[in-house]
C-alpha cells in the first residue's frame, strides 16, 4: 500500500508556515533519515494537539532528487517552467527541500516549524520562510475567493495524487509553488467592475459573469488536465502579509505535471491574440519550484541505507 502524505488531500486549516531549504552537504543517508523522522514529528503533533487539524507535506526538488534518491524518478519531475513574457514572468527559487506545515493554530506551525529546522540545520540552509494565514472566509488578499474551484472528498485523491500510471511513485504527488506579491496600492485603486472583470467573477458571492472575456483569471485558468478532468490541480494556496506587504503563497498538488505547466502558459502566454491573465498586472511571481512528494512508504523505506547500489523496497 502507498499512503500518500497527509497533507496533500487535508482539510484547509487557519495556519500555514512553508519553509524551502537548500542542502549544504553530501550526507543522503542521514537527510533521507531525518527526513523520515519528520514524518514521525508531523504525526507527534497531531496526535498531541488533535484539535489542532495538524498536517505536514515534505516535498523533494526536481533538481535535487536525483541526488537523494539516484535508484530510480518519478516519470514528470521536471524542472519548474520558467516563463517570461513582456513585463509578465515565473521565476525559478532554487530549492531543494519544501516543508509544509499546516494547523489551526498558529503556535503549533511555529513550534512544528522550529523542530523541523533543529532537525535539519546540520544539513540545510534556509531560503525562504513565509507564513500564511487563512483571510475571512476563504479569500484572497484581492477580496477575492482562492481555492473555490478545489476537488472535493475523493475527488481529491483522483487529482492530486499518483496512481497506477507510475506504480514505484503510486501515492506521489506533483507540487509547484509560487509567492506572489500583489500591488494592493493599485489594485484598491480599481473600480469594482475592473476588478471583477479581471477576475471573471463577482466578489461579493463568488459567481461567473456571464461574459469573463479570455483574458479574466478564471478564463485562463480554468484548464482541463491529460485526461480531460476538471479541475486538474488541488490548490492549497494561502494570503500571507503584514503592513508593508501583501500576497498570495500559491501551492498545487497533482497526479501530473503537465497540469501546472499548461495553467501557468495560459495565465503568462495567453493565446494567439494576446490574451493572458490581467491579474499578472497587479500580482507578481516572486518565486517558483518544483517538487515530488513520496508516498509515506517511499520516504520510510528510502531512510534506510543503500546497499549494493539498490534501494531496499
């Protein structure tokens, strides 16, 4: 049997720290180790503050993967799409490690958060640290709802993770984040219709104008994935900011990734007639990467040592 991580498909929750990490050492035993030790710290505290709603997600970078687990790779980890088009792009974060962290209650992401890093300081360097929070009922720093399209029960499963197509990675998951930054000044600064209209539906309820146009966000997002599904990401994005600086924490989970890749063209490229996402006018990608994150059992098995040149599954 192939688990998937628990926090792929979980609930949302209040809270949110991710951290990125970038390896500083050789030492693939002890990190594939620890790596599953941190599985044990995720289920620790969900079993020690249950009403909590505790989650972790460890994910491993499309080019670090090949360092850490050299036996075998998933079919689709590839690099993160790095995109430009005008004065619209994705850039690339190169990371190695992801670690998700989610709760409801903020004082345990901090506490999960400074284990974690105790457990891999030796080992890491820390590239990124942002923590997010769940705003009103769901929305965007925009106003807007995030995630409101999402696979719901086993919907989820189906789109978010790996199945019989790739059976040594079966209960994977395909994850691509990205920080945005928004430009509120600006943004605030729209009439309601823009910002609906750029959007493709209404703020207040969250429903489709009957004419989006095909440069609305919810156009040229609003993608089917390989096999003609819809929708074809689990989206666990999250706002995060303070005073000076507001955003969104984009993350996807899926089965492919072929999905991201084809989502994001749309929203950077457009089409043919120049029609691209006008969010990016007024929200930025900051970062960007690529990751895969194993199955339970593969990241278990994967901690033990390496004996003659094979992995013992």
């Amino acid at each position: 049997m192939s688990q998937p991580q628990k926090g792929i498909c979980a609930e949302p929750n209040l809270h949110a720290q991710y951290l990125l990490f970038n390896v500083v050492d050789d030492d693939f035993p002890a990190i594939r180790e620890k790596l599953s030790r941190l599985l044990d710290l995720f289920e620790h505290f969900d079993d020690e503050h249950y009403e909590a709603m505790v989650s972790g997600v460890i994910g491993v970078g499309a080019s670090f993967w090949s360092e850490l687990y050299p036996i075998s790779r998933p079919q689709e980890l590839n690099a993160f799409p790095d995109m430009q088009s005008e004065d619209r792009c994705a850039p690339v974060l190169q990371c190695d490690l992801y670690i998700q962290i989610r709760a409801d209650r903020l004082d345990i992401c901090h506490a999960i958060g400074i284990e974690v890093l105790d457990l891999l300081r030796v080992h890491v360097e820390l590239v990124e640290q942002v923590s997010a929070f769940r705003y009103l009922d769901g929305r965007d720093l925009t106003g807007f709802m995030v995630n409101e399209d999402n696979p719901r029960g086993m919907k989820k499963f189906d789109i978010a993770i790996v199945g019989d197509s790739d059976p040594e990675f079966k209960g994977g998951s395909y994850l691509h984040i990205q920080r945005y930054r928004h430009d509120m000044t600006r943004w605030n600064a729209l009439a309601l219709r823009r910002q609906e209209a750029i959007m493709g539906k209404t703020k207040e309820h969250n429903l489709p104008l009957v004419d989006t146009g095909r440069s609305s966000h919810t156009f040229r997002t609003k993608l089917t994935g390989p096999q003609g599904e819809y929708p074809s990401l689990l989206k666990q994005s999250m706002p995060y900011g303070d005073m000076l600086m507001q955003g969104l924490f984009f993350v996807s989970c899926a089965n492919n990734s072929k999905s991201f890749r084809e989502m994001l063209h749309s929203r950077v490229f457009g089409d043919e007639l120049g029609h691209y996402d006008r969010l990016l006018d007024y929200s930025n990608a900051e970062t960007g990467a690529a990751f895969f994150a194993p199955s339970i059992q593969f990241i278990k098995r994967a901690a033990k040592e390496y004996e003659d040149g094979k992995v013992p599954f």
